[in-house]
C-alpha cells in the first residue's frame, strides 16, 4: 500500500507479510494508516 498525501507532502508505505483475502485492505492496515496520522498531527 502506498498512500502519497500532497497536502502534507508525505508518502506512506506498507508492504504486509500475511496476504489477507480481500482487496481493499485490512484492518491492521488501516491502523498503520491512522497511528501516522496521529504521530503527525
């Protein structure tokens, strides 16, 4: 998962080691995604 946010000039990057069915993303995912948004907030 890549995530480039132009408003923050910040990119994320997740690269999992436990495919997951499914292929939105996962919950352990978005979790990543908001612990960075609040470390940066």
């Amino acid at each position: 998962m890549i995530i480039m946010d132009l408003g923050r000039r910040m990119t994320l990057s997740y690269m999992m080691n436990r495919m997951a069915p499914g292929i939105i993303g996962s919950e352990r995912s978005a979790a990543y995604v908001r612990a960075i948004y609040d470390a940066v907030a």
